[in-house]
C-alpha cells in the first residue's frame, strides 16, 4: 500500500509529463504546397475561443474555393488574400469569403 505522499509524487509526475508533451508540438512531416502562405500567429486577432481554425492548425493557408452568395459564381480566396486579411487587416479569424470582387463592390456601393 502506499502513502499519500508516494501518491502526490506520482500524480506530480504525471502532471509534469502531460505538460511537457503539451508543449513541445509533434514534428511535422508534411510541406507546404506550393502557392501557400505561411501563418504568423502572433499577427493574428485576438479571439475568445477555445479551438483554432484549420489553418492555424496547419501552419499555412491554402486557397479555398467557394460560391458567390449573390451571383452563384465559382471563387477562390488565394493563400495570400487570407493571410492579409486575417494577419493585416486583422478579421476574424473564423470568417471566410462569401462573395466575389464584383458582388463585393456592388455591395458598397464602388463602380466596378
């Protein structure tokens, strides 16, 4: 049987264990395609949420494909578009593109 002492020791241990395989990420194997962007995430905006998105994740933004919601149109948000918008312009970084360039300026109220 063991004292209670023994046992704090272990669970101390343990404890230490879970910390440091926290810490030090897993090596990573796979390489950026190419046109991706790498991501800085001290650059990013400050959010209040316990996950991370996808790219974050990754380590790099990919060019996403998406549908215009005004016009129906096949888009694609490049890996460099993303990274200005979620490292420069500082967005949300759960918010991805839902219109495109022209639908967008239409919007505003911008000539074409």
């Amino acid at each position: 049987m063991k004292s209670n002492k023994q046992r704090r020791t272990e669970i101390r241990a343990r404890r230490a264990e879970r910390k440091a395989s926290r810490q030090t990420p897993p090596p990573r194997d796979d390489v950026p395609p190419p046109g991706s962007a790498l991501v800085d995430r001290s650059l990013l905006a400050p959010h209040n949420s316990y996950g991370e998105p996808r790219f974050a994740q990754r380590g790099y933004y990919e060019d996403l494909h998406f549908t215009c919601a005004d016009c129906g149109t096949e888009g694609v948000w490049t890996a460099h578009q993303q990274k200005w918008w979620y490292e420069v312009a500082k967005g949300y970084i759960w918010s991805t593109a839902r219109r495109c360039r022209p639908c967008r300026r239409k919007r505003k109220g911008l000539p074409p």
